[in-house]
C-alpha cells in the first residue's frame, strides 16, 4: 500500500497542534495506515517557531499567564489511556523542569514558551514512530512556492521539489512589506539614502541578539504603541536609549488584571446582555446580504450594541438590580422589535437612550457610592463633558484621555497609569472597569468570531478591524501589570517620549534623518514600524502566497464597494481550503491560524486548557479530512 504524503509548512505552535491531532486521530482511525509525514521549516525552529523562539530575550514575554497556556488539545480531545502522559500542559512542564521562578500566575517568557512546545512536538514525534505506521521526515528548506501537478501538490524548495497528496499552511503571517501601508511608504521614502535605518519586520530581528547589542545611547522612533512595540522597548530598555513613541492615541495597551474567574470560569465569566446567538444570527444575516453592503454602516448598526453591552456591563456594579434589569428589559425590547419587525439601519438612538438614562441617574445622585470612590470615571473632569453631552460613557472608557490637551497629557497619563496599575491588581471581578473590558472583549469574543467568520461585508469588517479592534487590543489584550509599571516608569524618567503627530515633523539634511519638535532638532537613528499586521492586505514579501496566487491556487479575499477595492486576507472556504480565480476550491490544501485570518476572524489564539479554541476545531476537521 502507497502511503499518503502530508505535508505542513511552518515550525510553530500550530504545527505542535496539527501533529498532537493529527497522531490522535491516527490512534483513533486505524494506527496501521501508511502515512509519510513532511514537515517543513526554513530555520529548522521545529515547535516554536520565529514567533516564540528559544533565542528570544527572557524579557520578550508571552502575552498570557501561565495557567491559561495549554500545549496541545487536551482535555478536548485526548489520547488513549497509555499516553496520558504526553497530556501535560504547561504548568505540568515548568514542574516537571523544576521551573521555580514560573508560578500559574506568572507571565512566562515567550522563550520558555518555546522550549516547551519544542519538548512537546519531539515527544509526539516519538509516539508517532513507535506506535504507528507514519514515516516522517524533518525538511530543513524554505519553501518558495507550491504549484499542482494533476491532484498532487509540488512544494518548491531551493534545492528540490516534492510531491504531497496533502498540505496544511501554518506558517503564520508576518511576512510584511515595506509598501503595505502609505505610513510604511512614506517612511521608506524618507530614510531612502540615508544613515537612519527603518526596520518593518521586527519580528524575524527578535531573537537576534547581535542585532539588539548595537543600540546604545542612540535615539530611536518606534511607530505604535502595542503590545509588538513594547517588545521593541524591552529590548532596548537597557541600552542607554531614548525612544520616540508615535501612535494615533499615544496609548500603550492597558495592564492585563489578575484572573479571578479562573478558578470558575463558566460560573464567573460574563454571558453576553445583548449580544446573544439571536441577536447575532439576525446581525449576521443583515450584513452579509448583497442589496445593503452600500447601506450599511457599522457606526450606526453594530457599535451601538457593542457600546451597549459594555456600558451596561459597567454601572452593573453601581447601579440598582431593579433600575438595572429594568433598563436592559426595555433595551432589548427596542432592539428586536426594530430588528424583526422592519429593517432599521441606524441603531445609535439605543446607546443614546441609555447614555442619557446614566447621565439622569448621575444629575440626581443614584448611584451606588462606590462610584466614586478612587474611580477615574467619576472625576469631575471626566463627568464635566459627559454631562454637557461633548461625550459619552463609551469615548470615555475607550479613550480615557480623551479630554486632556497636548500640555497637560504627560501628567494625566502618568496618574491614569498609576490608577490602571491598581485596578489590574484588584482583578477582573473586583475592578468594574477590568470586569466590563475582560467582559465584553474577551468573555464573549466567541459572539465577534460568529459574526464576523466568512464575512461576505468587506466594508462592514474593514471598518471593524481598522477602527474597533485597536480597542479591544488596548483594553483587554494589554501586557502584564508588570510591564505596564515599567512602561510608566520610562515615560516618567523621559526614556520615552509620546508624540502626536500635530507635535513633530522629520527633517532630512543630507544623509542625516531629525525629529523637529518644539523647535528641537533630535537626531534620529533607527525607525522601528511596530505595528503588527495580522489581517493582510498586502502579499508582496510572501513568496509561499505570491506563488499559489501566481499559479492559480488562490487568490484574494477582496471586493469592490463604492468605487472603493477592499482587501482582506485571502479567500477560502468555510473549511479554509483556497479558492482560485474561478471559483475552484482546493481541497487538498488548508490554510491554518494566522494565514486564514481574513476570511476567518480570530482563529489564530492559541490553545488554551480551559477553553475550546478555533484553531483546535479547525485542525481535528483537517485531520479527519485527511486520514
């Protein structure tokens, strides 16, 4: 009997996970089968890939704590009893090492993250020898294209070509461009011929540690300020360097609270108000009907409820239960019989009715009094413009210096950091805010994928994933509180500096690049773009993609609305196989995490022990499709 030829490119975590299910499936089927396994990665980082190197710097840290880190697919899908062992999880690795430094709460390395998902892919790959009939093979090459033969798939390397019956893509989707934004092309454009360096893919550079070991006492502009940008910043923390940082709300994300909803999170965690299946289902059809993607505006039609349940969410702790169930009973009512019994566009006037039944309650005095209590929202200058209607609840706790000016910012956001600090510490529970930020944007992140998985509203999605997921990044996927403290203590000491744009302007004379700042000319060495583009729109330095576009296999995920081409991703099916320029789908090929963002909306987390991620349901249809 032939044996079947899978292939998977790209060493990370979704290839750890693709094996683990892949042999339990295997286990599961028929252990006799032939298989012969080829796995491919250019740096031979098989486990961890780029993304979490073991050559990281130990204070590149992963963004999750400890015991929310899983290595595989247990307990959702699970070995036979004789392999119970190779069930370990992360916490259950750190004390198998005798790791003494990591605790469940800790925030692990993204290094050590790595040694572990390296230990677990080389124990599948030992069951998977002993214990069944699949050959596999390591592939230390760089794949640069993939072209078909019949039904076969030729995968390209720069020394040979092999042939597969079957390929899963996990190759992650960092492999920006220069060109993929006017921002990047304005700033390749200025530091063209000259000494200052501009840096767009700074995660291939971050396990580089030569390449870290030149910054010193050097002045360096980093653009963005999330989570990607504060690798940037660890890195160069301890170099004698002054960093410029530029982003369009001069806000780092907010500090990670401690997780009280561990212990239960079925019992603790928030169960959508508004956003419930129903409601999700009738959003969903609407969006994705043909005759209204002109009609449609996202503002009007979906923020509104978003701004609804996170409001609501919040002055549930202050507020009566009576008044609160009360105004959520009427709220809801609204909502569907605007829904079901007509087509209504423009849902704003809601949020406006609640935001002006919180402002009434304010006016008379009837909220609960841990309202204001050390509580930055019930400031008087926060309430002030609230209550003269410049604006709501909801810009408020998207943009909590929304209302201090460009003298005044640095002092507003140092107290607002110390005050976010303190409300991570208390926990997700404790915390109103946290509560209501963890609540919305991660409790029930599940309701976003439903509604925004295989979008036929590129309009409706581009404006979400440009204007509204910059919020949920801010407030619920921030770093430690730790790394918070040290980001507040280099703004403080003037390591770094936050511009506006209104606040500079880059100067070029001669080979020479200068930040022209409140008539300060700063020399400036290196241009850092730390923004991390996850949802592509621009292919031009991914060789793997270029290919399987420029060979018919697939092409993008893009339309045309409004005389206006939006591009997302690429297109694929629901069960994220690509589909080509006619509309053919390969079925032979899929597309995993990372690579199938776009289509797919939030399928690239990963995995977790407590809770049931895409990517996992994703890779057990692949398995079974292929065994």
């Amino acid at each position: 009997m032939i044996a079947k030829k899978i292939a998977i490119i790209g060493g990370g975590p979704n290839s750890v996970y693709a094996i683990e299910i892949f042999l339990k499936t295997v286990l599961k089927k028929n252990k006799k089968k032939k298989f012969k396994l080829l796995l491919f990665d250019s740096k031979g980082d098989f486990g961890y890939g780029n993304t979490h190197s073991i050559n990281l710097d130990k204070n590149i840290l992963l963004n999750r704590i400890a015991h929310q880190i899983s290595l595989g697919s247990y307990p959702f899908f699970k070995f036979p009893k004789k392999f119970k062992k190779y069930e370990y999880n992360f916490m259950e690795w750190v004390k198998n090492k005798k790791i003494k430094s990591i605790n469940k709460e800790s925030w692990p390395s993204r290094s050590v993250f790595g040694y572990s998902l390296k230990d677990k892919f080389f124990d599948i790959l030992k069951i998977l020898e002993k214990n069944t009939n699949v050959d596999i093979q390591l592939i230390y090459e760089k794949v640069l294209g993939i072209r078909k033969l019949k039904k076969k798939n030729i995968i390209i390397t720069k020394n040979k070509n092999i042939i597969c019956d079957n390929l899963l893509i996990a190759t992650g989707n960092y492999n920006s461009s220069k060109k993929i934004t006017s921002l990047s092309r304005k700033i390749e454009k200025l530091t063209a011929d000259s000494n200052c360096k501009f840096y767009h893919n700074f995660l291939e550079l971050l396990p580089n540690k030569n390449f870290w070991d030149r910054f010193n006492n050097t002045n360096v502009v980093v653009y963005g300020t999330g989570v990607s940008s504060i690798d940037i910043i660890s890195m160069l923390q301890r170099k004698k360097t002054k960093v410029y940082s530029i982003s369009r709300s001069s806000l780092f994300p907010f500090a990670r609270p401690f997780n009280q909803k561990i212990s239960d999170p079925e019992r603790h965690e928030h169960k959508p108000i508004f956003l419930k299946d129903e409601l999700i289902q009738i959003l969903k059809k609407t969006i994705n009907k043909y005759q209204y993607k002109k009609e449609l505006n996202f503002e009007k039609f979906i923020n509104p409820l978003i701004k609804l349940e996170f409001c609501t969410l919040y002055f549930s702790h202050f507020l009566d239960d009576e008044i609160f169930k009360e105004k959520v009973k009427f709220l809801k009512k609204k909502i569907f019989q605007d829904l079901k019994s007509k087509t209504v566009f423009d849902l704003s006037y809601l949020y406006d009715d609640l935001n002006y039944f919180l402002v009434k309650l304010i006016k008379k005095n009837n909220l609960k009094n841990k309202f204001y209590n050390g509580n930055w929202f019930s400031k008087k200058e926060i309430l002030k413009p609230i209550l003269e209607k410049k604006y709501t609840f909801y810009d408020l706790f998207t943009n909590p210096l929304i209302t201090s000016n460009s003298i005044n910012f640095k002092k507003d956001y140092l107290k607002f950091l110390k005050w976010d600090i303190k409300e991570a510490q208390k926990g997700n529970i404790d915390s109103a805010y946290k509560n209501a930020c963890d609540g919305v944007w991660r409790d029930i992140r599940q309701q976003f994928t439903k509604l925004f998985d295989n979008c036929d509203n590129l309009k409706i999605l581009n404006y979400f994933l440009t204007n509204i997921m910059s919020i949920h990044n801010k407030l619920c996927d921030g770093p430690s509180v730790d790394s918070i403290i040290i980001i507040r203590k280099l703004i403080k000491e003037k390591k770094i500096e936050l511009l506006r744009k209104s606040e500079f302007n880059f100067l070029k004379k001669g080979k020479e690049i200068y930040l022209n700042q409140k008539n300060k000319k700063i020399k400036i060495n290196t241009i850092f773009y730390g923004l991390a583009d996850l949802y592509k729109k621009d292919y031009k330095n991914d060789l793997l993609i270029n290919s399987m576009y420029k060979n018919n296999i697939v092409t993008y995920n893009e339309q045309n609305i409004n005389n206006r081409k939006i591009r997302i991703g690429l297109r694929i099916n629901r069960d994220q196989s690509p589909i080509n320029r006619y509309n053919k789908i390969d079925k032979s090929i899929r597309l995993i995490g990372p690579t199938s963002e776009g289509r797919k909306f939030f399928h690239h987390t990963l995995s977790r022990p407590d809770k049931l991620q895409f990517c996992l349901t994703d890779l057990l249809s692949w398995a079974n499709s292929v065994v």
